[in-house]
C-alpha cells in the first residue's frame, strides 16, 4: 500500500494544495515550505494512535489560525489521501470504498464518462479523509478520519447534517493499522520514539510480536506484581509495619491480605506503565546501562534505526508507509547512505524529508518531489522532469552536486574546478569589505555547480531553471563556438557571462593589480607545491613580468588551490577581479529582496512548519 496523492485544504500553513507521490519519495523546498505539514497531515490520516492525541487539531492546524465560524460556516480542515499499490487482502478489507484510479490523469478513473467500460479500467484505490473543525457550543476541538468513499448524501432533515463526517463512514485504528503507516519526527527521537507510549517504535514492535507470541503487557504487570521492594532486609520494612500499625487505627484493613500496606514500583495499569518503562542501554567503552534519554543523539538515531530494522522484518511484506524526517541529523554521511538504503529497500514506501546531500543523492530525479507554495498558502508539487536530449547518464555523474543544487535557491554554473574554488573566495573578499553591502552566497542560498567544461555550462540551464530556481552562468571564451542547439540553452540563465579570456588564469593575471600578485607570490613561495620550475619573485621583477610570472604559477598549479589563494590576497572590491565580482554582486541583487522577506534559507529548519501569518 502506498500513498499516491495527498491533498490539503485550510491546514496549518496551507490553504489548499496537493502532493503526488510515485512510491519512495523525497520531500525538498526551502524552510518552512510545508515538507512537515506533509508528514503531519499523513499522519492524522492514517497514524493508528494520533486521534489519542488531545486536542486531535488546535488552533494553529487551522490556516491562518482561522477555526471561529466566518459569515456562520466553521472553517473546517480538510486532508485527503489516495492509497494505490493494495494488497489482495486489502481490497478484501476495504472493498466497499475502493474506487479505480487512473494513473495517466493522476485522478479517480470513474470521474471520466465511458473510462470504467474500458477493459483496463485503472487500479483499485482507497481514498481516506480527515476532517477537523471547531465547536464553538464544546469550546473544543475535535477531528477524525474516515472512508472518502462512498459519500452518502444526507437528506438535511435532521441535525445531524451539521455532525463532522455525515454520510461518511469512521476509518478506524484498526483499519488504519493495516496500511502499517509509521511517523518518525526528528524531534521524537530520545524523547518518544523509544519509549512504550502508544504510536511509539517500541510500542509497535510490542504489538507486532504480541500478534505473533501473545500477550506482552499482562506478563509484565505479573512480574512487576512479584518484585519486592520492601522485602524483610529493606529498610523500608519497618517503614511499612509503622505505617500499617497507624492507618489501621484509622481504616479498616483487610486481614486477608499479608500486606494491607505495601510498596510497588508501578501502579499497575498498561498505561502507567507504558509511562514508567524505560530502554536501558549500556555502550562501549563504559559498561554501565542508563536510560537511553541519557545517550548522545547520534546514538539515539543509530538506535532508532536498529529498531526499525526489527519493524521490518516484524512485518515482513514490505507493507510499512514509513515517513522520516531529516534522517541525518547527528549521523556521519555513511550512517546517513545506510539508514536511507535500508528504509527504500525493506519498506513498501518511503517518505523522507532532508537538508543532506548525502540523503538526497540516494534517491532517483523522478523520485525527488519539490515543494513550493505561494503567499496565499497554495501549496505545490513536482517532480524533477530533465529536460529533453539531457542524458540521465550526466545526472547521475554529478549527483553529489545536484543533490546540493535542489537545496539551494539559486545556481551558479561554472566550467572547471578552478572556478568553483574561486567563487566563494571572492565572495568572502566581498563580504569582509565594510564598503560594500554584500550577503555572502552561503546565507543566501545559492550554490556553485560544477559542468567541469565551458561547453557543459549551458546545458545546465534548463536543468535547473525546470526547479524553478534563479540559474546564473560564467565560463571563459571557448576556443571553437559552442554548437547552436548548446548556444540555445544558454537563454534559460537568468544572468549569462562569458568573459573575454580563453582561460582562468588570463582573467586572474589581467584583472587583479600586481600588488596583489607580489603579495601572493611571496606567500605561496613557502608552500611545499610551489612549482619551482616556474621562478621565483624578486625585487628587480616589474609589474608585467610579476604578472607573467603569477600565470605561469597557475597554469603549473590549476587546481591546487592557487586561483583561491590570489583571491584572498586582495584587499576587497577594488582589487578582486571584476569579471567574477561584478557577476556576484549583480546575483546578491536579484535575491536579496528576497532573503531580506524572512528567514534566510541556509539557516536550519524548525521540526514543524508555522502556519500562514504566525
């Protein structure tokens, strides 16, 4: 089972929007986009135990805060998801409110005329709704989930026309339970995640096993009964007999009982206990167990991830719907590429929200959905679609790169590795230069991608202008001129220079005073790569010949770092190299109207996303 589409109407930061999903999928967009309000409202959805949750929905799941009636109708929340992919034995369960789905129009089959005559009709889906609305008579807050399908129509004779849900039937927990949907936040790790509490990855694995070995909580209570915390040889002993000698002047107590006054650790019920027990764990190099909420946070991730392995072999049908955010915080790269292998091998869906290159690489184009939503709070979505005659083959070589591209706001494409070194050493230059007013690109969000020649700059345009994103492209003169079709993509920049060198090393050579070049050369002299070969500076050199020396220094060392290294020597904006820094500055103006709306892009994401207007 998996989830197709999602659509949201009045929730949280969302006024109305829908999400497609073709089966594991990665969630990206700036901060506060909505990739958490996606994962909250599958949750209400389809989570078995969130209607325990008290209120189900407050006042900020409403758009806008917006929950008092407006012109005498109740703003009302309204999620929808269509599940695809079902298992025979759930189009046995739910086959009244199955309907057929048309995966060419992304929609129901049925709403087409003549469509379900066809032979192949489309699949069988199931459709499920959440509704949430407030009673201004309850002074409360009330919500639920239902079958979206089929919808009766009331007669509007009685008062219940006006109950949440009329003509709907409940979607219970235990329906819910079979589309195995699970919910990790990245702040419930350490805090809920590994405790008991209903919802819980222990939780479930205690009732996954129950399913399969029997009662796990009644064992428990017995053996909790049996402890004996104030036995003979406690000091609690005489505690108790004190105790018991004075209250029984007051109350009656039972004579049956050895011990009318006594001690336990619990009180005894499932609940209190779900509260009271804890996971404790002992790690190298010490070997003393304390409480998991003890642990470091990367601990706790690789813990969690250690459990849901064990979710997985539990259900063992590739039947879970498993949505994650930011899998990576507090995890090395190499934890973070196992984690997500893992989950998009063993779970029959993945939904995954990520900051990280190194998540984001581990999934196909077609698989990466987008986020966007405008200032009226329509929310939108869209897969990474490569532009015609765009070889999957050059996606896949640079998918490092790309992966750090769908995060960004804007691109800067360049040609060589040279440049992308260059780049933000001028872009520091700029921003430690009090006369200019400059925001370096890493606040701004903007990356620097790459193509490794000037004839691949332009091919990146359309790439990355489909993502909606500001591209911006620079690359020397080419020695023969780019080809037509090539030449063409170049009009999808948003800014587009080709500078008037045939390489790196003539702009830096040209553009940067020789000042600039003798205080270079004297610093690089003392690096153990310094091309000998080349000459060395002295005092007699005039101006010309320091600036042939400094080139022939960076053609011996392109790549090594020495392009960046004569950056950092100058002094700001008007010892940098015009060319680049012009360029910068111009990218700067375009987005700072912009980042200066809200919070900048590059800073990190709270767990949840604030509604319209909070």
């Amino acid at each position: 089972m998996k989830v197709r589409r999602l659509t949201l109407q009045h929730f949280r930061g969302v006024s109305r929007g829908t999400v497609l999903l073709d089966g594991h999928s990665l969630l990206v967009g700036s901060n506060s986009i909505g990739k958490s309000t996606v994962c909250e409202a599958l949750e209400l959805l389809l989570g078995p135990e969130r209607m325990f949750r008290r209120p189900v929905v407050d006042e900020y799941d409403f758009y806008g805060a917006q929950y008092q009636p407006v012109d005498g109708a109740l703003p009302e929340i309204r999620l929808e998801a269509v599940l695809t992919d079902l298992s025979p034995a759930a189009e046995r369960r739910f086959g009244p409110h199955l309907r057929r789905w048309s995966s060419q129009r992304n929609d129901f089959a049925d709403l087409e005329p003549g469509a379900l005559e066809e032979a192949d009709a489309g699949e069988w889906c199931l459709p499920v709704v959440f509704l949430g609305r407030f009673d201004p008579q309850e002074d409360d807050f009330f919500g639920g989930s239902f079958f979206a399908h089929p919808e009766n129509a009331p007669d509007g004779l009685t008062e219940e026309t006006s109950t949440l849900g009329t003509g709907l039937q409940a979607f219970t927990r235990e329906d819910k339970r079979h589309c195995g949907f699970l919910y990790l936040r990245p702040n419930r790790t350490g805090n809920r995640a590994l405790t008991f509490q209903r919802g819980s990855l222990l939780d479930t694995i205690a009732r996954l096993e129950a399913e399969r070995t029997g009662p796990v909580w009644e064992k428990a209570l017995t053996d909790i009964a049996a402890v004996a915390v104030a036995g003979d040889d406690s000091g609690f002993a005489k505690i108790l007999s004190e105790l018991t000698d004075r209250v029984d002047r007051f109350v009656g107590l039972s004579a049956a009982e050895p011990k009318p006054v006594d001690l336990q650790v619990s009180e005894r019920t499932r609940e209190h206990l779900r509260e009271v027990l804890r996971l404790f764990i002992a790690t190298q190099p010490g070997s003393h167990g304390v409480p998991f909420n003890r642990l470091s946070t990367g601990t706790l991730n690789l813990l969690v991830f250690a459990l849901l392995t064990y979710i997985a072999e539990l259900k063992g049908d590739h039947s879970v719907i498993f949505a994650m955010e930011e899998p990576e915080i507090a995890l090395p790269p190499h934890a973070q590429r196992r984690l997500v292998d893992f989950v998009t091998k063993r779970m029959g869906q993945v939904i995954v929200t990520s900051h990280s290159p190194y998540v984001i690489e581990k999934f196909d184009h077609r698989n990466i959905v987008v986020l966007g939503r405008n200032g009226d709070g329509e929310l939108s979505s869209a897969p990474i679609a490569l532009p015609g005659g765009f070889k999957a083959k050059r996606y896949r070589d640079n998918r490092r790169q790309f992966a750090e591209a769908v995060l960004a706001r804007a691109v800067l494409v360049v040609e060589g590795d040279t440049e992308a070194d260059l780049i933000p050493a001028v872009a520091d230059v700029l921003e430690a230069d009090p006369s200019v007013d400059y925001l370096h690109p890493d606040l701004s969000g903007v990356t620097v991608f790459n193509a490794q020649s000037d004839s691949s700059v332009p091919l990146f345009a359309p790439v990355f202008k489909a993502l909606g994103k500001p591209v911006y492209g620079i690359h020397d003169t080419p020695v023969r001129p780019l080809e037509p079709d090539v030449a063409a993509k170049a009009a999808d920049f948003t800014q587009y220079k080709v500078i008037p060198y045939k390489g790196i090393e003539d702009l830096l050579t040209k553009e940067i005073p020789a000042a600039v070049h003798r205080r270079f050369l004297s610093t690089v002299a003392g690096r153990d790569d310094y091309p000998d070969k080349c000459g060395r500076l002295r005092t007699d050199m005039n101006d010309d010949t320091v600036q042939a020396l400094t080139f022939e220094v960076l053609k011996a060392r392109k790549a090594y770092g020495y392009g960046a290294a004569l950056v950092a020597e100058c002094g700001g904006l008007t010892e940098l190299p015009a060319s680049i820094a012009n360029l910068l500055m111009q990218i700067d103006s375009d987005l700072r109207p912009a980042a200066d709306d809200g919070v900048l892009p590059a800073l990190s994401e709270s767990g949840d996303d604030a509604p319209a207007g909070a």
